[in-house]
C-alpha cells in the first residue's frame, strides 16, 4: 500500500517536473544578431523557454553581443558566430532562422530603396540556409520584405529545398501598430484588440482591415482613414524620429520575437495559433501575400482569405496589387539574373 503510494507520488513528481522541462529542443538562430534590431531581438530569444539554442551571427560584433546575452539565466544555449566562414556552423540544425540582416532606412527613403544592399544579403544569407538547414523555418525581416521573400523562394527553389510553408515575411509590426494606433483611438484596452492587416510590408501595400477589428468601435470614415494611413506611415514616423540613426529597433524587436515565438508554438504542436505574415498563397492573383495563416508542426498549416471588406479597404486593395506585384517581380529577377 505504502510503496503504492510512494511509486504513484513519485510519477506524478517526475510526470511534473518533465512537463516543466518537457518543450523540445530547438534552435533558433538571428542573423544579423549585432544590429539595431538584432541585438534587441537576440534579448527577447533569450527570454523565451522555447529556445534550447541560440544562435547569433552577424558579419561583425556577435562575440560580444553573445558574450552579454549569454549571461542570463535561462534555458537556451548561447552561441556568437562571426563572419562568413562562421555562417554554417551557426546555421546548422536550426528550426528557426530570423533574418533582420542588411540596411535599414534614412529619412526620404523607401524601403525599396534598400533593395540594392539588402537583396544581395538576402541572397547570400538564403544561399547558406539552403545549405546547412534546408528544413527551417525563415521568418525574413530585412527589407524590402515584399521583395527579399522572393528572393528566397527563388534561391531555394534553385537549390531544390523550397518549403512555401516555411518562408514568412515578418509583417508583425504592422499589426503590433495597428492594434495599439486602434486601442488609442477607441479608448479601449489594447490587450485586448485584434486587426488583421494584409498585403505587403511597405506604404499602401499595408492595409490594415479595420472593418474586422475587435472590439468593434465606431469610427467615421475619416478616423478609418487616418488609422490606416498612420499604420502604413508607422514606419516613416520612426525613422523620422529617429533623423537619421536608422528605423524601428526595439518595436520590431518586439514583433519579431512575437512572430518567432508563434512559429515554435506551432513547430510543438500548439493549436489555434494564427498570426498575419506574408506568405506564398492563392488568396489574390499575386504569387505572394500578407493575411492570416494558421501556424503548425510544418509551418503554415492554412492560409486564410480576406472575410467581408469595407469599399474603403476593396479600393485599398485594388490599389496595393500594381506596386506588391512589381516589387514581387523586382525581386524573382534579381535572383534569376545573378
Ligand atoms: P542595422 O544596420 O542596425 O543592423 C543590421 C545588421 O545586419 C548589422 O549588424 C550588420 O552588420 C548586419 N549584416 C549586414 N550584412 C550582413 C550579412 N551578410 N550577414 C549577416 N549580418 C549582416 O539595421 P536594423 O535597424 O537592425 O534593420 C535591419 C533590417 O530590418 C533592415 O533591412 C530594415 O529595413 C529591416 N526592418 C524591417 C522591419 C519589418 O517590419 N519587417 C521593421 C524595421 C526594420
């Protein structure tokens, strides 16, 4: 009787303290770890328990960035890697590799006009991925996003590993913006608001559907229309803050590590776990487009379409479609012709 109960207090202690420890091992790597987004981001990975190893590369300075991070108390392993010669080691066995590699704006720039620097970053970095974990999932935030996802689908689809399933444009930001500019508005707890935005990741291809939002909140025309356009501005407004030093950091920090933490979840078999990305998809006629996917155990799981929309946001997407198809295009020609 006694041993009975010891055999079943002991189960249930190490049937405890195994779900305590039970997350898989996996690891994530930052590429692009020493940067204004990177180092932040590299911060909020070390904070997630679903981390097991951390994997930070940059060109220069990652020695030190992981030297630092690698100090706090939690679960993951951390690791520095620099320069290209390290690129294959800090990839290898990766589940999830976040790409927040390459220039970033200046005020009177368009993220379009980073595309010459960070399109053949992109390409190099994507290369790599092909190489040494061809299985990951990418979440891609080095801009132009609408263009650099793809120019990874093409770099993997010549190398033969491309998952569509498994590339994301990071697109976060904008419904972190979204959510808050929204809540500000209604007066309502942001906690609690949900916006879906789809499309792209630059200017007018960012349409945040407010028609959906939740709680619901009634807003004039012109409310609707100066939300959306200060979501699609939201970038501009830190870069012109910010004269000159760069872009949004420590927001996109944020809402990478968001993104990222969504995509382990579904890697471990958490249900119901739906964010907004820009994926491969079939809901318009462009090959690529931001809505909600469903994430799961490989990648996404389910692609979903717009729902009912406002004329406001049908004018709105009509209107995106010319320039995320270019800026589509721009991007499988450059990878096609170098
Ligand atoms: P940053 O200049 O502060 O950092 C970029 C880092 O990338 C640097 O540490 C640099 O050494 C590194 N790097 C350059 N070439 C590399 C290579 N071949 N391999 C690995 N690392 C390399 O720039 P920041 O502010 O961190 O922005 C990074 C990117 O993120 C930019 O393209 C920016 O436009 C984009 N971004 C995207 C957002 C989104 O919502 N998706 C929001 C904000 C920025």
């Amino acid at each position: 009787m006694r041993t009975a109960m010891l055999r079943s207090m002991l189960s249930r202690r190490s049937s405890r303290g195994f779900s305590s420890s039970a997350a898989p091992e996996r690891k994530v790597v930052v590429l692009g770890a020493a940067g204004g987004i990177g180092q932040p981001l590299s911060l909020l990975m070390k904070l997630n328990p679903l981390v097991s190893t951390l994997s930070l590369y940059d060109i220069v300075g990652t020695p030190g960035v992981a030297a630092d991070v690698s100090h706090i108390n939690t679960r993951s392993k951390v690791t520095g890697y620099a320069g290209e010669d390290q690129l294959g080691k800090a990839l290898e066995g990766c589940d999830v590799v976040i790409i927040p590699a390459g220039v970033p704006r200046k005020p009177g720039m368009t993220r379009d006009d980073l595309f010459n620097i960070n399109a053949g970053i992109v390409k190099s970095l994507s290369t790599a991925i092909a190489k040494y974990c061809p299985h990951a999932i990418v979440n891609m935030i080095s801009n132009p996003v609408n263009s650099t996802v793809p120019i990874a689908a093409e770099v993997f689809k010549k190398a033969g590993t491309y998952d569509e399933k498994k590339l994301f444009g990071v697109t976060t930001l904008d419904v972190v913006r979204a959510k808050t500019f929204y809540a500000g508005k209604a007066n309502v707890n942001v906690a609690e608001v949900n916006v879906p935005v789809v499309g792209g990741h630059a200017g007018i291809t960012i349409l945040p559907l407010f028609s959906q939002a939740t709680p619901t909140a009634n807003f004039s025309a012109e409310d609707i229309k100066a939300l959306t356009k200060r979501t699609q501005d939201g970038g501009t407004e830190v870069v012109e803050a910010k004269a000159g030093k760069g872009s949004a950091t420590l927001s996109m920090a944020y809402a990478g590590a968001l993104f990222a933490d969504a995509c382990l979840k579904g890697l471990n078999g958490v249900p119901d776990v739906v964010e907004c990305s820009f994926v491969q998809s079939t809901v318009t006629e462009l090959p690529f487009f931001a809505s909600k996917v469903r994430l799961g155990k490989n990648g996404v799981e389910e692609v979903f379409g717009l729902g009912s929309l406002s004329d406001f946001e049908k004018e709105g997407l009509e209107a995106l479609k010319p320039e995320l198809k270019s800026s589509i295009e721009k991007g499988i020609k450059f990878a096609n012709a170098n």
